[in-house]
C-alpha cells in the first residue's frame, strides 16, 4: 500500500511542476499552494480528494 502513496505524492509533485513551469499559478493560487504544500504532499492519503487542481479551482486564471 505504502507505494501507492509514494506514486501519488510523485505524481502530485510532477503536477505542481507543470503547474509552475506554465506559469498558469495566479498570485492567490501561488500564496495557497505556499501555505498548504508541504502539509499536502507530506500526507495525501489523509486528504482524500484534496489536489492540486482542487486547491487552484477557485483561484486560476
């Protein structure tokens, strides 16, 4: 089970990554993702449904 969670945050980061890399992240998003990362990829598997997406849904462009 234990390597899912190690896929899940890899892939989480990759889209952090792309998110960052397009430059698609407003200030507010930036400033969210700022807040919430670490606690977010640390621990995916306790925040079932909490994403990247889900965390910049209110804030893109």
């Amino acid at each position: 089970m234990s390597y899912v969670i190690h896929i899940q945050k890899y892939l989480e980061r990759l889209e952090l990554l792309k998110l960052l890399a397009t430059n698609r992240l407003t200030a507010e998003c930036s400033a969210l993702l700022r807040i919430t990362t670490g606690r977010f990829l640390s621990r995916p598997e306790r925040q079932p449904g909490y994403s990247v997406q889900n965390i910049c849904a209110d804030h893109s462009e």
